[in-house]
C-alpha cells in the first residue's frame, strides 16, 4: 500500500507551497547576501537585514513544510539556494566560476529533479 508523504490533505500540485517555496529561497539568496555585505557584522543595516529575511524565508518554509514533503522541500530550498548564491557571488561580488563549479552546479540541480521525481512515484 503506498503511503501519502504529503500533509494537512493539501494537493501539492497547487502553486501555493511552491511559491511560499520560492520566496524562502529569496529571502535565503538575500539574507546571505547581507553576510557578505555585513562585513563580519560590522556594517548595521546588511547586519539588520540578515536577521529579517532569515526569519521570513524560515517561515516561508515552515508554511511550505505543511504541504510538501519535508526532505524534498529542504533539498530544493538548499541546492536552489546554493546555486543561487554562487551566481549572485558570481556577477554581484566578482568571484570566480571555473568548469568544476559549473558541473558541481549542475549536479546540485540535477538531484533536485530526481529527488522531486522521486516523491511523485511514492505517491
């Protein structure tokens, strides 16, 4: 007998958990962002803002874990996130990208695709 991963009798093919899913990468790109611009916590308001967008893509998240699987909502919010931030370090911040980063990145996305196949054939 299959079991039901998905909460709260909520359909997880309505936009509503993915796009709380989306902002909480956002917020999570953005507060990352303000480390950077923190400058070790020295700088007030990029300091200020790393706190805020935490607290807001933490409960983006939490309101996306109601409906969606706990383990996929966390490896598409993380590797999302992580591709994200390498591409906003990237153009924003002038770091490097080299081949093994690139297929690293793809890799990341990758097991976010299989992982999302993964629970629709739990279903």
């Amino acid at each position: 007998m299959k079991r039901n991963y998905y909460t709260n009798n909520q359909n997880p093919n309505r936009p509503m958990p993915w796009l709380y899913l989306v902002l909480a990468i956002i917020f999570e790109v953005s507060g990352t962002t303000c480390m950077k611009l923190s400058e070790g916590f020295t700088r007030i308001v990029p300091t200020l803002f790393i706190f805020i967008f935490y607290a807001v893509s933490f409960t983006f998240v939490t309101l996306t874990v109601k409906v969606l699987p706990l383990g996929l909502t966390y490896a598409v919010w993380s590797a999302i996130g992580t591709a994200s931030i390498t591409i906003v370090g990237i153009f924003w911040f002038g770091e490097g990208i080299n081949i093994v980063k690139t297929i690293s990145l793809l890799f990341i996305i990758i097991g976010v695709v299989g992982l999302h196949f993964s629970q629709e054939h739990l279903q």
